[in-house]
C-alpha cells in the first residue's frame, strides 16, 4: 500500500460505517488547528501521541486489526513526511488505521472450514465425507468433476483426504487462488479457534503470585520455627556462670 499525497484515501477502507463515524467523532473532539506561515485556512491534525492514546482504546478486535508498536508507529508518520510536526490529518489518521487492519485470507478460511467438518479432530477426511459437503447445498458437480477433484485431494493414496496437504496442493497448482477475496468463517471472533488466547496479564489482580523458592541455606525443616540458641555456658559451683 502506497500514500498518495493527492488521494491518501485511495484505497478501499473496510471499516464499517459505525466504526468510520466513531473515528469522525474521535478525530473531531481532539483535533487542533495546525497554524500555516501563509494566508491559507489551518488544517486540524491530532499529534502522534493522541492517535497512539486512540490505538490504546483497543476499539477493534485483534483478529482483525494489528496494533502496532511506537516505533512502528513512527516508522510510518516519517513515510508521510509527518516526522517533524509529529502530527496528523484526518486523512492520514484513516490511511494508517487502513494499513492496519488485518483481512481474512482466503487459504487460512478454507483450512478452518475443513477443520470445522474435523469433529474427531483427525486431520483428515475420508473420501464420502468430502463429497458430502461439497454436495451438501446440492450436486454441484458432475461425476467427472467429482472423480478429477477426489483424484486430487487423495494426495496419499490411501483414500483418506489429508486437507492441509490438499489446500497446499491446489494453492500451488492454481497460485491465482490467492487473489481471491473472502470473509472470515466464524462472524464473532471470539468464536474463532484460530485466534489464539489472550497471554494472562501480570497486573491481574486474581492471579497469585508466584510462591517464593527458598534457598537450600534458608529453607527450615518443619517446626523448626524456635529461634536458635545463643554460646552454652556453664555454671561454676555458686550459680556463677563461666564462658567458655
């Protein structure tokens, strides 16, 4: 993706439209005017620091936005020639989101479908289950297509469809299969299985901390809460005590 200075915009965005009025507002309630040395009218800009404040509100899902470091952040505002105001348009606030945001591709989907149809989780399909889904909404293939694609598919030979042999396969055979546009599987991402789990935050307050492991010097046996006892003496015959 490549920043037109005349058309920043020139890309397809697929925001929703709720989530393009959100960032109007947003960008709206923080913008400044940005003071020009001529007579032209101020253009409003939020600095690097407000839009990384906004990435910080985590709005989207991370499966489907990437939520880049300050650097990265950086790394971007010096390719639109913002390094030394530090600041942004609106424009350039949604090129940047754009550039962001994460699109189902098309070769992981179809593997989370075979998978779906996976209930014994075995990596493979038998030859009657694959022509059961493709004829699951209706025969959608003659019986020489279905023969040219099993032949396909059973890359084994054994008659078991091993499916993440066979995406490869075809994606290699027919490499323009990449192109295609797709939508994500599971509609709630959440769903997901192919999203993976949030890592525990060490600010939790439900975790508990880890128990401390005690040195071999200062690890006491059990019961041995008494406090140690000082240098023994001796007593002489008066009661009078005598060191040793």
């Amino acid at each position: 993706m490549t920043y037109d200075i005349l058309n920043p915009l020139n890309t397809i965005t697929r925001f929703t439209q709720e989530q393009i009025n959100d960032i109007n507002e947003w960008f709206s309630s923080e913008a400044k005017p940005l003071l020009s040395v001529d007579d032209s009218d101020p253009i409003n800009v939020v600095t690097v620091e407000q839009f990384e404040q906004f990435l910080g509100l985590k709005k989207y899902h991370r499966r489907n936005f990437y939520y880049p470091t300050y650097a990265e952040i950086m790394k971007e505002v010096e390719r639109l020639k913002m390094g030394t105001t530090r600041v942004l348009t609106e424009k350039q606030v949604f090129f940047l989101l754009n550039k962001w945001l994460i699109h189902p591709e098309i070769k992981k989907e179809l593997l989370l479908a075979f998978r779906a149809f996976d209930t014994e989780k075995r990596n493979f399909l038998d030859t009657n289950e694959l022509i059961e889904i493709v004829t699951k909404d209706g025969d959608l293939f003659d019986e020489a297509e279905k023969i040219e694609m099993l032949r396909d598919a059973n890359i084994h030979g054994d008659g078991n469809i091993y499916y993440e042999d066979f995406i490869e396969s075809m994606f290699i055979q027919f490499p323009q299969l990449n192109q295609l546009k797709t939508e994500y599987l599971y509609l709630d991402p959440e769903e997901d299985p192919s999203v993976p789990p949030l890592p525990p935050s060490s600010l939790d307050p439900e975790l508990e901390p880890e128990e401390e492991v005690s040195s071999p010097q200062t690890k006491k046996s059990k019961g041995s809460s008494k406090k140690p006892k000082g240098p023994k003496s001796k007593k002489g015959k008066k009661g009078k005590s005598k060191k040793i």
